[in-house]
C-alpha cells in the first residue's frame, strides 16, 4: 500500500449530505476482476452526460478542479453498500484525502486499505475548508498526518483525531495480512479452543 | 461481573488476540462470498502464494451478476463483463476449496438468503461478506457485518478481522403492529427516526415485543436494513423461533451437537441493567404503511402523507431535499398516493423470502396488475421459488400479471440487465433509493411486499390498507 504521510493539493468541494457509494462508482463498473483504472468512471453519473460528453458544471470537470487531490464534503460521506470500488476509483484519480464531519463505517475502513485518509471535523471547521476549497485551484490545502493538522488556505490549522493503529498503517505504507501473519500463533489456539467449546462452529 | 449485552458476548467469544491500544483481532465463523467484491481478493491470495485458511467456513455464490430470466443457462443472456465475474467465483471456489452453489444448483440465491437457507448462520457466530447487507444474518443473534475486498482478503488469509469494538444501541419496538404494517416497515421506521448516519459507530440490538412476535424471516427484513441506519450490524436475541428456523437445516448441528448448541445459545441474551450508550424506543401502534420518497433511506414518509417542503429541513438536508424532489420529478404538497407507477419489483436481501411472497400474493388473489405495469417477482434463492410454486404462490404471481423469475440480486442493485430507463418509476421491496440506484435517471420508491403488490394493482403509491 502506498504510505500517507503529508499531502498538500487542491481541494474540491462537494457540498451535498450522504453522497453514497453508488454516486462515487455506480454498479455497472464493479464488473471488473481489477482494482485499478475506475477513477475514470469515478463520480459517473454526476460527472458524464448519457452520451459521455463531460457536465461542465459538476466540480470535477471545472478546470479548477480537475487536479484536485482533496475532497471536502457533506455529511455521512460514503455510505451504502461496501464496494471497495469506491476508494479505489478515488484513489486512482488521484484523491488521497477526504474531509467531513461523518463517514459510513464501512467506506472509512476501506480508505485506510488503500492509502487514502479519511478526515473527520466538526461542522463549523468542515464549512470553513468548504469555503476556502470554493476559491478553487489557488486554495490549496495542506495534511500532515504525523501531527494530526489540516491547514486551509488562510494558514487556519486544525486538529484531527484517528485511531492510532491505522495511523501507523497508513504512515508506513503497512499490509494488514502481513501484520496480521504475526500472531498466527493466536489464531491457531482460538479455533483448537473453540473447536473444544463451541464445536457446531 | 459487569453486565453485558449480547453483542458484548458475542465479541468476547471471538477476540482471538487483543492489543494494549484495544484493537482485535476478532475471530470469523463464517465467511460468505460473492462474485462482485471477491475477485481481487483472490488474486491477491494468488499473488501472495497464501491459502484460504479455513476453506470449511467459506461459503460463495454468484448472485449480484447473473441473469433471472427462465432462459440464463444460456451465457449469451449474460454481458461478457458479468460471465467473466460468475466464472471467477466458479473457478474461485474450486481452486481455494470452498462451499459452492453454482448457478445451475436449485439452491443458488442472493447470498444473505442462502446462508441462513442452509442453515450455515447460526445463532452466537461471527458472519462477514463482502456485502454491506451481511446485517441481515444479525437476526439469528449472531454478529454479522459488511466488509470491503481489502478485508475479504484478510478473512479468507487468516479468518480474522482488525477490529475494534463499536458501540451498544438499543432499539426497542413495543407494543404491536397494526394490520397491513409488516418488519419492512419497522426497520424503514427506524431509520426514518434515526437518520442514515444515526447508527454509525454502533451496533444495534433490536427488541421489544413486536421484534419478539416476527418470524425469523421479517427479523432478516429488521436486521437487513441496519446498515441503511448506519449500522454495520444489527442483532436480535435468539429464542424459540430461532431454534425452530434452525433445527433440521442441512448445517445445522444434529443430535447431541444441537443440544450442546442449544444450551449455549440460550446464553445468548442481553443481561439486565447492561450498558447501551444509545436508546431508540417506538411504538409499535405509531408505524405506518411507509414509503420513501427521496433518495436516501431516511426519507420515509407514512402513505398518507405529501411530498414534503425542503424548507421544512434543517442544513445541509435542506439543499439534499430539493435535489431529491427535482431527481424524483415530485412536487411539494403532492400525496403520496398520487404519484403513479409504471415498475414494480418483488424480491432482494431484504424481501425475496417466502413470507415476503405470501404478503403480496395475498394482496394479488384475483387480481390483475394495472395495463402496462412491468412487474416482476425475483425469489432469493431456488428453494423459495420451488416452495411458492408448491404453495400455489407463484401462479397468484403469474395470473396477476407478474414476471415469475429466477433467483439473484436483480433489479435491487441492477447490475445484470433488470435495471429501470431514466425517468421510470419503480416501487420496489429492496432497501436502497439512491440516485441511480435500479438504473441511471431511475426513481425507485421502496415499500413492503404488501404494499408493492398494492400499487402494482392500481398503477400508484397505494395504502395497502384500502385493499385489504
């Protein structure tokens, strides 16, 4: 996984509640057997006509906005159903970081497999960085992750809580499997101790 | 010792390894599969040179993908896309050694069906899928959860999880239900007090009397749509009705493994004066007939009630409202049982089991679907068409004007080619309305079985009461 340890880039605003997974990749792109080359098809239906013509207004598609590596967002950011497709399309187009004051439980883990940090605020902080990431590609917001700070484009810096092991994951780039390869051992006197106590499992 | 709730226990039975920051590794008895969310966690196992570690506990079948018309062993009835998909999971499932219900077996499903069908969800287990619907299998007391592919491949690699521990929430349904109002109403109830993200970070227990008075096929619907409340997980108590679901299901335990099963399970309660760090409590007598009328789950609405005034919200709804009014083609002040229909779909994780069919054939004895209606009924699994062409279901279906399909995910995600044009409208018994949901520029109004077949009937949005 690639690491996450300070970003600084255009963010986009996107300023609507409980934008779902299947606004961020709708279902006709999880046929894939892959992970990679859905970020073109992130966001679909918001940001493509039916004849695949771009539509101008949607954020994405604003020059400003085309290189954005941040996205700043409404309320209950990524709920719905568990499509990991959903951070992959983000990540593949090149969005490393999102803010908002919630995340669906299920979409927040998935960032954290894919090396993209999901950043919870408060309300009135969230609404300022909305504000500055409307002044578009001259607003440029910066994440440090070792401290735990956004800092808007007028030099305001906030603080953010996470988990720390995911932290660490994330800051160092960490495979779960192989973290969890570790203590194999444990697993192994779980399932011979269950096999005694509960053994219809 | 402290008292505990039943999600408490289910957790502490399963931590296989605790670390000083609190993070688990949480053990998984069951883990089930699908052919959307499993193909690159396979690869990954490939590429890694890593094994399923307990391919006995590994249950998949193809369901999102595949086709439900008569004539889908046929491939051609297939996008090249999707049969890529289902021949991966065929092949999947070979090499890696799991539990499969191919296509062509009469007991291939939705996934959420075939579980607990085969008697593989238990009360007191851990169950993961890929799927954020895996909430559904919280019904029999067991903790069952949504997970992304990152983690499938984690839990086929090592049948854990990393977890940490979510909260308790309680949501209490007292009382009783009034005739026409079935569990779909009571989980869209919920979430409609709750909001979408109102039961983030939770795990929610429901009870109550009305919980306790529901088959285990309407706690599927209850607990299905936790995850709609923001809930991974929900979970209900096991009792009687449990034991009686579960008893005789081909993996089930038998014999002196079912009583030992059995005494453990009865274990399985939420202690008194236990902890819950959020209280929801309805009336059973208050739930309505609902509909949803927007684009989020939380927008549920009593039938007898008009599309509502954005204004009439607050924040950043207010705007979310409007743009669901627009995306809707309502207008405000409009009832609900004005706006007319032209789909109708009976099926899904959340409503394709048998007595989901029983209430809407019910409804559709000696009736006719309104001229030009397409309506369709799509069972969760091979076995619950078999039964309602046995109980004579299927050709209330039939003569009413349904399509009597096949078994799979149909047009509740779309993602095989039951899906809506832009601008039909659909009532449908599954559990999301998001934009786009059955089909881009697609409008999909969720409802109960009853009330699907209500407005099937009469071409609108319809009190189910009034044909009753």
């Amino acid at each position: 996984m690639e690491k996450f340890t300070s970003l600084s880039g255009i963010a986009a605003p996107m300023d609507l509640v409980n934008i779902d997974t299947d606004m961020i990749i709708p279902k006709q792109f999880l046929k894939t057997i892959k992970r990679s080359g859905l970020g073109v098809n992130l966001f679909d239906e918001m940001r493509y006509n039916l004849d695949g013509s771009e539509i101008s207004d949607f954020v994405l598609n604003q020059p400003a906005y085309r290189d954005a590596s941040i996205l700043v967002a409404g309320d209950n950011f990524g709920c719905g159903s568990s499509r990991e497709h959903a951070p992959w399309a983000i990540a593949d187009f090149g969005i490393r970081c999102v803010i908002s004051t919630s995340f669906a439980d299920i979409f927040y883990n998935n960032c954290f497999k894919n090396g993209i940090l999901p950043i919870v605020l408060p309300e009135d902080q969230r609404d300022a960085l909305m504000k500055d990431a409307e002044n578009g590609a001259n607003a440029r917001i910066e994440i440090d992750l070792e401290t735990q700070t956004v800092t808007g484009a007028g030099g305001e810096t906030y603080h953010f809580e996470l988990d720390a092991f995911k932290k660490h994951c994330l800051m160092n780039g960490l495979d779960d499997i192989g973290l969890t390869m570790e203590k194999v051992t444990y697993i192994g006197t779980f399932e011979a101790a269950t096999a005694t106590s509960r053994p219809w499992v | 010792m402290s008292p505990k709730t039943i999600y408490d226990k289910i957790w502490d039975a399963h931590v296989a390894h605790e670390a000083d920051d609190g993070t688990c590794l949480l053990y998984i008895d069951r883990h089930l599969v699908h052919e959307v969310t499993s193909p690159q966690a396979f690869e990954g196992l490939r590429t890694s040179g890593r094994k399923v570690r307990a391919p006995d506990k590994t249950i998949a079948v193809p369901d999102h993908n595949v086709p439900t018309t008569l004539d889908r062993a046929n491939a051609a009835t297939m996008t090249e896309d999707s049969r890529i998909q289902v021949e991966a999971l065929d092949k999947n499932a070979k090499d890696f050694g799991l539990h499969y219900y191919p296509v062509s077996d009469v007991r291939q499903g939705v996934v959420h069906i075939v579980g607990p069908e085969q008697g593989w969800t238990l009360p007191g287990m851990t169950v993961v899928c890929g799927d954020s619907h895996t909430a559904t299998h919280g019904a029999f007391g067991s903790l069952a959860h949504g997970i992304g592919t990152s983690e499938v491949e984690h839990v086929l690699a090592t049948q854990t999880l990393i977890q940490k521990k979510s909260k308790n929430m309680k949501v209490e349904i007292t009382g009783k239900l009034a005739p026409g109002v079935t569990a779909k109403d009571v989980t869209m109830a919920v979430i409609g007090l709750t909001g979408t993200a109102g039961g983030t970070g939770y795990v929610i227990e429901y009870c109550g009397s009305v919980i306790e008075s529901l088959s285990m096929e309407g706690r599927m619907t209850v607990c299905n749509m936790a995850i709609e409340g923001g809930a991974r997980a929900g979970l209900i108590a096991p009792d009687q009705t449990t034991y009686d679901y579960c008893n005789g299901r081909p993996h089930a335990p038998k014999g002196a493994a079912w009583e030992a099963a059995l005494t453990y399970w009865k274990t399985l309660f939420t202690d008194e004066g236990a902890h819950f760090d959020k209280v929801l409590t309805i009336k059973g007598e208050d739930i309505a007939p609902l509909v949803t009328w927007g684009t989020s789950p939380e927008d549920v609405l009593a039938i007898t009630d008009v599309v509502p005034d954005p204004a009439s919200f607050e924040g950043g709804k207010v705007g979310a409202a409007q743009r669901s009014i627009d995306y809707m083609g309502l207008t405000v002040g409009q009832k609900l049982t004005d706006i007319e229909i032209d789909t109708v779909f009976i099926g899904s994780c959340t409503n394709g089991r048998i007595e989901d069919f029983r209430a809407a054939a019910a409804i559709l004895k000696g009736k006719k679907i309104k001229d030009g209606m397409r309506a369709m009924v799509v069972p969760g699994s091979g076995l619950v068409r078999a039964q309602a062409e046995e109980e004579g279901i299927a050709q209330v279906f039939i003569d009413a004007g349904f399509e009597w399909r096949l078994a799979g995910c149909s047009m509740c995600l779309a993602m095989n080619p039951d899906q809506l044009k832009p601008g039909e409208r659909c009532a449908a018994t599954s559990n999301r309305n998001f934009e786009g949901r059955q089909g881009r520029g697609g409008r999909t109004h969720l409802v109960s079985p009853a009330m699907a077949a209500a407005a099937a009937i009469t071409g609108r949005l319809t009190d189910v009461r009034d044909l009753m």
